[in-house]
C-alpha cells in the first residue's frame, strides 16, 4: 500500500526531448510518445487535425467524462467518438480486436485494474508527457503505459437527518454498539477497498472487528455505488461503510441530506487513461492525453466532484490521509479479496 502524502515524481525523457519525425515520415504512437520538445503541442495540434477525430472507449459516466471530452473538442476541432460501457465491458472490447488485429480505438479511460490489464496484454503505449511532473506519484504507473487522472476514493457516508455529526464512529470498533443495528449498509463488490482497509488494520483485527459488526448489527449488502448512495440520501441505510466521495459529494451540493467523512484513511484507487499501441489517429490520442492531465481537464475533472492527481488543483480531500490500492493487487490479488468479502459480507441485492 502507498501512504499519501508522497514525495514529488518527474518523469524525464531518456533523451533529452527526443526529435520530431520529418514531415514526410509515417507517425506512429511511439514516435509521438518520446517527444517532449517545446513544440509538443503544435505538433500534435496539426497531426491530429488532418486525422480529424478520435475515438474514446470509456467506463465513465457521460456526464461526467463528457465535459472533458467537450472541452477538448472546442479548444482543438478534434470531433470525439465517445464508447461507453461497463469498466469488464469495455477492457473485454479491447482486448477482442487487439487480438483480431483491429485498430479503432486511440484512448481508453477507464477504472485502473482494468487498464493495468491492458497493458499486460501490450495494448498500451508508453508515454512521456510534460504533465506527469504536476501528478501525485501514486498516479505514476512504472511502466508507463497509462496514468491516473482521478481517484476513486472510498469514503463512509451518512444521512444528516438521520444521524448527528457528533455520533459518527472514529474507529471500526464503535460500530459495535447497538445503536448503528439495522442502519449500515455497504457495496456488494469493494473488495480492493477491504484490502486497502486490512492493509490498515491487519487481517487478524479486520476479519474480527467485521465479522463481529455483522453478528452484532447485520450490514445491508446493495449492488452499485450510484444506488447505494441515493439510499443513504434517502434515509433507506441511513450509514454506509462504502461510497465514491464524489458521488457524495454531487447529491450534497444538490441539496440532499447527505454527508461523507473517513474512519482512519480514506481508500484511494486510481482511475485513469492510456493511449493505444495501434492507435489510428496518434497525434489526437496523444494530445487528448495531454489535455486530460492538464491543469484545464483537471479542473473540469474537479468541477465533477472527483478528486485529480493534479497537485495544482485543490479538492477537499488534498488534505485528507489516504491509502492507496495499487492497480496490481486488485488483480494478483483478486480472489483472495473478493472471497473474503463474500464470506464476510455476502451478496447484495
């Protein structure tokens, strides 16, 4: 587990800028990738133009990766073929025509576990950006081949007319008492956070402390983060163990009684963006990159409620202590903590 706050990463071409290739060579997603010359933007800026347009496949919702994605084609005329579906769905569709041997797709956002997978089935192409000096480390992959654009971050939550500030638990223990009976509830499948969580605690007091939490007071298991958090704005599971801070955070701003805050550190896991190996338009994929890291789509990524692995852009959570999931333990890792989240709190409905 990475503990947050962390030292300052600055990724550096091998070769100090690296060279543009000539006007009349063919361009590739590695050519583009090295170079860091203080054109770079210009560069990608006419590539992508005479490509036209760039093609996104996506887990995120429209509305919140959209404005990102308008954003970008306002600023450069880049028209933007936008795929949503399912986070599986989605690394399921790439993997399938890498295999066939068919290029459409230029980038991929999606969840982390997912294009951590991608680039172990070589996918994905390295890339050396001027931004990645502005990111949290914990978003700084070793490899290269995709990077962290927001956090998905595990906070509890709770309905404000339900429950008073001042009775929120601290610790997991105080969840014992009796008054918390028939009011928790939790997601059916966060098993990475369980592990961010153990990571904390140690298995031994995290097996015991939670077993004994759904002896005492049963916890509610529901499927989804959207349908869980509008339960808790609802007053129908009036604490959960396990939201997105940002979705959260989207109902409070509208008005509902809702409220998120942390027992010990928050879970962070990063979600983020890679370019394609095989990428049709290279220069748009590469300059929608940039752009998402930018201190611009970072705002936008701001303005949504999530938090940024921009350290320009200030969030409430910039201050909050974190631990972090690494992209590799949700998959090596992966039955191990999905059967123990079952065994300790079934399935959902």
């Amino acid at each position: 587990m990475i503990r947050f706050p962390v030292a300052i990463l600055v990724l550096v071409a091998a070769a100090c800028g690296g060279s543009a290739p000539g006007p009349g060579a063919a361009v590739s997603v590695g050519d583009l990738a090295v170079y860091v010359g203080a054109d770079r933007e210009q560069k990608l800026l006419e590539g992508a133009r005479r490509e036209g347009e760039i093609t996104i496949y996506t887990s995120a919702q429209t509305s919140d990766l959209g404005p990102v994605v308008e954003a970008f084609e306002k600023k450069y005329g880049i028209r933007a073929n936008l795929w949503r579906a399912g986070s599986e769905v989605v690394l399921n569709r790439a993997l399938q025509e890498a295999r066939a041997g068919r290029h459409t797709v230029d980038v991929v956002e999606t969840n982390g576990p997912e294009l951590e997978s991608m680039s172990r089935e070589q996918i994905l192409q390295a890339i050396t950006s001027p931004h990645h000096a502005d990111l949290i480390p914990p978003a700084i992959r070793p490899h290269g081949e995709w990077v962290g654009t927001r956090l998905n971050v595990f906070v509890q939550a709770y309905n404000t007319k339900m429950v008073r500030k001042e009775d929120l638990p601290k610790t997991w223990e105080e969840l014992l008492d009796p008054k918390w009976k028939g009011k928790l509830g939790i997601e059916a499948e966060d098993s990475d956070w369980l592990a961010g969580i153990f990571g904390e605690l140690g298995e031994e007091r995290g097996r015991k402390v939670f077993r004994e939490i759904v002896a005492k007071n049963g916890i509610s298991v529901r499927k989804g983060h959207t349908l869980l958090t509008q339960l808790v704005a609802s007053g129908e599971v009036p604490l959960s163990l396990t939201v997105y801070n940002y979705k959260a955070e989207q109902l409070r701003r509208e008005g509902a009684p809702i409220d998120w805050f942390t027992i010990g550190n928050a879970i962070a896991r990063p979600n983020g963006v890679g370019v394609a190996r095989h990428a049709p338009h290279p220069h748009a994929a590469v300059l929608f990159y940039d752009f998402e890291l930018s201190e611009e789509g970072q705002r936008i990524i701001a303005d949504r409620e999530f938090v940024p692995t921009s350290r320009k852009i200030d969030t409430p959570l910039n201050k909050v202590p974190m631990t972090f999931v690494d992209a590799r333990v949700s998959i090596d890792e992966y039955d191990k903590w999905k059967n123990l989240y079952m065994s300790l709190f079934g399935g959902g409905r």
